[in-house]
C-alpha cells in the first residue's frame, strides 16, 4: 500500500526544512527553472568563493593544475494539485481530484579544459493518489531527462562556436512556443543536435530535433519520430535596454489533432519578439505567421502577444502593474481542408495560469495584474484573465492542444474569467515554496457542453543544490 498524500508531503516538507541552511550572497549562479546546464561553478576555483554547504560537490579539480573540473547538483519537488471541483469543467464524469506530484532530478556536469562538455540529468517522477488518468507528463520512473555533450570552438576574443548532441532541454525566448515545461511534473526535453554562434550579445542557434516520448517504465523513454521539429533562433541587441529575436520553426507531426480532424501537419513559423526594460518600464512583445499544410489543405494562422509592466520601486511593496494581452487565430471553416488554428508548439503546461485548463490556441485574452513584494524573499502576484475565442467556428481548446468536444460552432466568443493569486517564499538560496489559487468562472460555450466553473488549489515546495 502507498502511503498517504498527505503523510508523504509532510515528510518531504520536513527533511527540506532541514536540509536549508542560510547561504551569503555571492558570485554564483540563481537556482531556478532555467537548464541546470545554464550554471557554471568555473569561480569556485577560487576557495574564498566557497561559501555555500554544497560548494564541494559543485567543483571538484580533475588534477592539479587543469582547468578541468566536475559539478554534481540536483532538485527534489512535490507539488500538491487540487481540484476542489470540476477538474476538466465537469465535463468528464470526474467531479474533483486532488494528488501528489513528486519529481526528484540528479546530474553531473563535466568540463575538460573549457573546450569539451558533457552533461547527465536523471529524473524520478511519479504521482499518488490521483483519481483521474495518470498522464504523460507525470509518471515516469527513472530515466534519463538530459545527457549530451559539447564542443567549444574559440575563434577570437568573445566569440565562439558550441556543437551539442545529445537529449537536452531547449527554451527559447519567452517560451511561448518551445519551453521547459517546468509546471507540470515531468519538463520537457529533445533528442537534438544543435549548433551555436555567440559574439557578444549576438548569437545564434540552428537545430534539428525530436521531442523525447515519455513511457512509464525505467530507462524507456525514446524519441518522438512522429514529430520533426527544426529551426534556427537569433538574438541581437538593437539599443539601450532593448533587444530583438529573429526565428524560424519547423515542425512536421504526423496525427495532429485539430477541431476539423486528424491530418499530417506541416507547419513553418516565421517570428520576431522585442523585448527589455527603460525607467521602471519593462516589455515583451512577440508576433508569429505560420503557414503549411494539414493533410491537404493550407495553413494559414497567427498570433500576438505582449506583456507589459511599469514597477513602482520606491513605494512599499515595490508593486509592478502588469498587462498582458495576447491574441491567437482560430480556424475559419472546420468544413473545408483549411486550418488557421495556431499551433503553440511546444508551449509551458500553466500558459494562463496553474490550472493549465485552457490551451494556448483560438484565443483572445486580456490580463491585468499586479506583483507585490512584501519582503525581499516574498513575492505576491494576483490579477483576472479574461478569455475570448478568435473564432466561434473553431473550438476551445485545453491543453495539450485538445479540442474540447461541442464548443466548435457554438455559443459566443466569451469563454471565462479566471482570477488568481500566487504567492513564493524564497526561503534560501536552495529552498522555494509556492501556493495558488485559481477560479475559473466559465461562459455559455462551455456550459452549453455540460461544463461549470473550477476552482484549484496548489502547492509546491522545490530544494535545488
């Protein structure tokens, strides 16, 4: 028999209490939800620079006098998710679930003499008590989540040449459309072979790439051949706190599911996103066409995003005034061989908010909302997003990527309201704990399919060393 969920979370809560241990500020690298493979230890090299209780596991010298050295870190989560009601809006027979998400992740990180990398990430995922089905974003017993190696050409002052293969994580930019997919329990990875140009605050990146397919079982993950996905993604800076990113995307995917059907899709993304931050005022603005063929008939879709923020840094609470608002085509005619319902690609589980109930495709959306800092280690978000579809023809869709059954051709475009509330503790440089809470009011679409309003409560304590 299993042990609670709750028995399980104490325990987990309690050894991560103790394991954290006050760490001064210093020259290291920020323990969050970027690549592990994005730390470097190199300053370690210096013994005065070894403050943190981990520092002897995160550079050990291979050899007197060598530049060459060995990193080990890792991660432990579990994350508590509760529908209190109405987990898939009631549609399903499935009236409230409430689980344990745990994630346990282990690597090395290898460097011989600055010019040859190698990089190893296991995972350990596994979920308990859950009443719905377990998905593929959330069981797999122990597996390899990254391993590649890295060749490092120098070719003059600050300029370089990486060549990576291997499996490995791979966001880029905002990660609208290719992310970590770090809310779920299980991130996303790629078996790719990339190559990268770095000058400066110049570089960029050409790839080639399949998504990893996670099976349950130990070591029996594979790649996706079903899915082609291949690109070239720059950036550059333009002026003063303000920069720009240039990109195409490839993704050739058998079986794609739409609200018109089942077609082998071919789809090609031409993007730019502006993004930076002058006198309190921070921004990111994102725009993508996409074009191909689904089966027979063309792609033609689109979207729009930003999101926008002024921060007030001398009031108390250093408040941020955010809005978001974004816009993604839907299809015209799901009775024709035409498909203009963007594909978001590979995109973060909770795009709108931790609920992760709707998907990124045939939307409009507008959200205002507001960050507050009632310490230096707490952070408070809260604020409303507002949903429309593009297109009433079309579906709503959740994620991944599904059509929800009925809605396409009926009701209005106004899909729901959702308010929301997050709240983090930094405890320490090691130790994270999260909670949120989100209601989803919903519209006459979904309520003319059975649905009704959902709310969700969730929590998450993560220790990263």
């Amino acid at each position: 028999m299993r042990p609670s969920t709750a028995y399980k979370a104490y325990i987990l809560a309690a050894i991560l209490f103790v394991l954290a241990m006050p760490v001064q500020a210093g020259q290291r690298p920020v323990l969050g939800s970027a690549p592990r493979y994005n730390e470097n230890y190199a300053f370690l090299a210096d013994p005065s620079q070894r403050r943190d209780v981990f520092d002897p596991i995160k550079f050990i010298r291979l050899g007197e006098g060598t530049e060459s050295y060995i990193s080990f870190g890792g991660e432990v989560r579990a994350r508590n998710e509760g529908f209190i009601n109405n987990p898939l809006f009631g549609i399903s027979p499935l009236k409230s679930d409430n689980y344990l998400l745990h994630r346990t992740l282990a690597h090395a990180d290898l460097y011989i003499n600055d010019h040859f990398r190698s990089f190893f990430q296991l995972g350990y995922h596994d979920v308990y008590s859950k009443s719905g089905a377990v998905t593929s974003t959330e069981r797999d017993k122990l597996d390899l989540q990254q391993g590649f190696v890295e060749v490092k050409f120098s070719m003059g002052e600050n300029e370089n040449l990486f060549a990576r293969i291997g499996r490995q994580e791979m966001p880029l930019g905002s990660q609208r459309l290719v992310s970590v997919r770090d809310g779920p329990n299980i991130r996303l990875s790629f078996d790719a072979a990339r190559i990268t140009y770095v000058q400066g605050d110049y570089n960029l990146t050409g790839f080639i790439a399949h998504p990893v397919a996670v099976k349950q079982d130990m070591f029996d993950d594979v790649s996706d051949y079903t899915q082609d996905f291949w690109g070239v993604y720059g950036t550059l800076p333009i002026a003063s706190g303000l920069k720009a990113d240039l990109y195409y995307l490839g993704l050739d995917r058998k079986g794609a599911r739409f609200a018109q059907g089942i077609e082998h899709e071919k789809r090609h993304s031409i993007g730019t996103r502006i993004f930076g931050a002058s006198s309190g005022f921070d921004y990111n603005f994102e725009g993508v066409y996409q074009f191909g063929s689904f089966g027979q008939g063309d792609i033609n879709a689109w979207t729009v995003a930003s999101d926008t923020g002024y921060s007030l840094k001398n009031l108390p609470y250093q408040p941020r005034l955010g809005l978001k608002l974004n816009i993604a085509s839907g299809d015209r005619n799901k009775n024709d061989q035409d498909l203009n319902t963007f594909n978001a690609l590979f995109p973060r589980g909770s795009y709108f908010t931790e609920n992760a109930l709707i998907g990124p495709a045939n939307f409009i959306d507008a959200q205002p909302n507001i960050t507050l800092k009632p310490r230096d280690d707490v952070t408070l978000n809260f604020g409303a997003d507002i949903l429309w579809r593009e297109n009433t023809n079309d579906a709503i869709y959740r994620q991944p990527n599904i059509a929800i059954a009925g809605t396409a051709g009926r009701g209005d475009k106004y899909t729901g309201t959702q308010g929301f509330v997050v709240s983090t503790w930094q405890v320490d440089p090691h130790l994270s704990v999260t909670a949120t809470y989100v209601h989803f009011a919903v519209g006459d679409a979904i309520e003319s399919v059975g649905g009704g309003d959902s709310d969700y409560i969730g929590s998450w304590i993560s220790y990263r060393f």
